[in-house]
C-alpha cells in the first residue's frame, strides 16, 4: 500500500531525524513526524508526501515514550527556542552521538570511527549568553492566548514558531537564558510598549523597533544590552540605556545598532555605544576575550571551554609546531593554542573578526598569533610554512572543495576538525580519506533541548 497524503496510520516511532522529527517506516517509506520522539505510539495524518519520504503530525496520542519529561517551559512545543525539552536530556545526547555517526557512516562511509560518548553541557537551563528577541506588530498567539479575548494582538517581542520569520509571540521568559535576561526583556518590553515609536512590522518593513540582543559574560556576571532599530532616535535611545544601566549594576554597555535593510538580521549599518562599554570580557581558560555587539562567540561559554579543550588535546601540541588555523573567526582556537604551539597563523574573511582576533592577542598579551584576511581559497594558497597541525572551524555549509584539495597539498601531520553540522563534516571528510585517518570524534553539546550538536574530529596522516 502506498502512502498518500491524508491518510491516518496508528504507528509507533521509532527513531528520530536530523531536525528532531520523529521518525517511523511505513511499507518502507520514511515519515517524519512534528514533536514525537522513539517510543511515542500515535495516531498520525500524512501531510505530506514526496517521492522519498513524508512527513505527518500526531492526530491523537496513545502512549507517551518511556523518554519523555515534563518541559519545565511553558512555551515548549511551539517555540523555535529549543525544540527537544521534553526529552530527557541523557536521551539527546545519546540521540546527537548517534546523529554524528550515522552521518559518518551514511555519508562519509567511515565505519570504524570510535565516535565517543557526548560531553555533556554543564548547564542544561540559562546557559546561552547571548538571546536575539524579535519585534513584531502582529504577534502570534499562543494557544493560551487564544482564550484570552483582553489581549492585544499587537505589539510582541520575543522568539519565533519554528522556521517562520513573520510569527513571533511575546515571549516572557526563556529558561534558556540566565534570569537577569528575562528581566531586562521585560523592562525593554514595557520602554518599547511606553515610547509611543512603533515595532517593526515583519510584513509591512515599517516601524521603529527591530530586535533586542542580550549577551552575558559568564567569567564576570556582566550584561550587554544592544538594541536594534530601523532609524535613529536621539531622544528614546538614551532614556532607555540610562535607565537599564541605572536599574541594573551588571549592565556595562548598552548599544544601539541602526538598520533599514530588510533581512531580519541583527548587524547594523551603523553601531553606537548609548552608554557604558562597547565590549563585553567573558573568559575561557586562562585568556579573556572581548566581544563587540556583533562579533561571533559561541553561545554556550563553559560548553566552548570544553570543546576548545577536546581540540588542544586532539591537537597534541609540544611548543614547537606551527598552527594553521582556518576559518579563526575572532582568534578564540589560535589564542587557546598559543601557549603550546611555537606559532598560530588564522584565516579569516570577516574583517571585524581579525580586528577582534587582534584585539584579543593584545588584551591577553599573546605575540605568536597571526592572521590574514580574505577569502581562504585565496590566502591557503600562499601559505608557504608548512604547518605541522592544521585546524579547521567552517561554517554550517562546511569547506569549499578547492580548500580541501589545498589542504592535502599543505600534508600537515595532524588535523582537527570542528563542526557544527555533521552532514558536511562527513562529506568534508570523505575528500580527505586517502590521505588521512579518522582517529577519533568527540561530540560536545552546546545547545541542550535542540538538536545542534558540535563535534571535533582527530585525523592524523596515514603512514605510506
Ligand atoms: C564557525 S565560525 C568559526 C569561528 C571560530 N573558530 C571560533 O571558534 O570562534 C566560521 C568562520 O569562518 C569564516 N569564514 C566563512 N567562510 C570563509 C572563507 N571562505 N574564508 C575565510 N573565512 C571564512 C566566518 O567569517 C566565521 O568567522
């Protein structure tokens, strides 16, 4: 019998998909299915169908899996925050390790990698330090709203429903963030509410207030406040930083970032400071690192130490090897490295990133790191050290295939390879095969109650 849409089945999950979608095989087709989970058996309605897989939503719910707990939020099922919050948490992180070797095996065929046990966040609850609210002029009501004719359906701030730009509910605490967050939320919510300016408008690319960005420095238990407009106010502007630096002693710097474009993207054309710092210092190991409004910094501090760490250790530095380090951001992998390697040379094509990188060499008096700006494919080719361990850090869409036959030309002895999508590190790894030999992968969790996970990989150079 063929699946088509419409049509209901009573079925058991029995696994899970990257993106964390239920998973269940009906007459050998691959339905995916919206918030269930391994265990769950339910009723579900086919909603769509295409040639290799489908995809379904739970009608009615028979038995609840043995994996399932209680979300502590009240936003859970319908928040793009974090999607797997009623999962008991050892559950994803034998269900993110599974991902990474499934990912190798399927799409890299390496079989006989020792993929470890996932480390652990140390924090499971308030462990993101930076948050991105949206504004909006026509807010999504949650279900709980929808009984509640007295609300207003217009202003909103806060996170989206998964994979929309345009539904944001008014989101009044995120347990994701540490609390003091959730404070500051309210007070811009209440200011904003109070200005008499109105939120942009998602549809209409009209109105005033854009975004509110919170970082936390988690060394220092220090906020930074930017707030993101589509036009400048001389007057407003200030009254809210004055007064957030006035309530709050742990807000060091509000900034405020200007922009008329319509992505909804966070970056400015133009950045000022209203008050107080223009950087935030947060701390990993021993080196301190200053963070502007838009700089990169991965948003689980004290789960970064533990994946900066896996890659020293993978690194197997003596002092005396030169480092290259490509994609280096804002020099956080070279500065980490610096005390055990002769030198770190980082590639990098943000601008702002190596003015941070630099930056960050200098508030930690770090000599032996260097960077060069530009796209890779261009600066890898005129390298001419050869370097003895090579690191690599790409974005989500992993390497370009130039990079990696530029890199078997470089033959460095080891490699380590950070990834934050195990799709593209496995296909990344496969142009390096011949050369080179997958030792071992280490999956560190840095975004508890989502399906991202980080992994780095040891590769180290086959003897011929
Ligand atoms: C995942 S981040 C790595 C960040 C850094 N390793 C860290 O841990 O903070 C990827 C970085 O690659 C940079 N990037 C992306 N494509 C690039 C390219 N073609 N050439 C140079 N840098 C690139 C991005 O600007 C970004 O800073």
């Amino acid at each position: 019998m063929k699946v088509k849409k419409g049509q209901t089945f009573e079925v058991e999950i029995s696994g899970i998909a990257f993106g964390g979608k239920g998973l269940v095989r009906i007459n050998g087709m691959a339905v995916f299915v919206d918030q269930a989970v391994p265990g769950d058996q339910v009723l579900i309605r086919i909603t769509r169908k295409k040639k290799n897989y489908a995809e379904a939503r739970v009608m009615e719910w028979r038995k609840a899996s043995p994996d399932r707990v209680d979300p502590p939020c009240i936003y859970s099922g319908f928040c793009g925050g974090c999607k797997w919050q009623f999962l008991e948490y050892a559950v994803q992180l034998k269900y993110k390790r599974q991902h990474v070797q499934e990912s190798l095996e399927h799409i890299g065929q390496i079989r006989d990698a020792r993929v470890h046990p996932t480390i652990p966040s140390s924090q499971i609850f308030g462990y993101r330090n930076k948050m991105e609210f949206s504004c909006t002029d026509r807010r999504w009501l949650t279900p709980d709203e929808m009984q509640r004719p007295e609300i207003d359906k217009g202003f909103g701030i806060g996170l989206h429903v998964p994979g929309t730009f345009f539904k944001v509910f008014d989101t009044k605490r995120c347990l994701l963030q540490p609390d003091l967050g959730n404070q500051l939320l309210d007070d811009v919510r209440q200011f904003i509410i109070s200005s008499g300016l109105p939120p942009y408008g998602l549809h209409s690319h009209e109105g005033f207030w854009r975004f509110l960005m919170l970082r936390h420095s988690v060394a220092f238990d220090r906020w930074m406040v930017n707030i993101v407009t589509a036009a400048e106010h001389r007057k407003v502007l200030p009254r809210i930083a004055h007064l957030l630096m006035e309530t709050y002693p742990a807000v060091i710097g509000v900034i405020h970032n200007m922009t008329a474009r319509k992505a909804g993207v966070t970056t400015g054309e133009s950045e000022i400071t209203l008050a107080g710092d223009s950087t935030l210092i947060d701390k990993i190991g021993a080196f301190e690192f200053e963070i502007s409004a838009n700089s990169f910094f991965q948003t689980n501090t004290r789960g970064a130490a533990k994946l900066y760490a896996t890659v020293k250790q993978y690194a197997e530095l003596s002092g005396s090897e030169t480092v290259l380090d490509l994609y280096s951001g804002t020099g956080t992998i070279p500065i980490l490295l610096s005390d055990a390697a002769r030198d770190v040379i980082g590639l990098e094509m943000a601008p702002s990133a190596v003015a941070d990188a630099e930056n960050n060499c200098r508030h930690n008096q770090v000599e032996n790191c260097r960077f060069i700006l530009g796209d890779i494919r261009e600066t890898l080719p005129a390298i001419s050290q050869r370097p003895e361990v090579l690191i690599i850090d790409p974005p989500r869409a992993g390497m370009h295939p130039d990079v990696a036959k530029q890199v078997l030309a470089l033959l460095p002895e080891r490699m380590v390879y950070v990834s934050c999508n195990p799709a593209t590190l496995a296909r990344d790894l496969i142009s390096f095969k011949e050369a080179y030999r997958v030792e071992e992968v280490q999956p560190v969790d840095l975004f508890p109650h989502t399906y991202h996970i980080e992994s780095v990989v040891k590769l180290v150079k086959k003897v011929v």
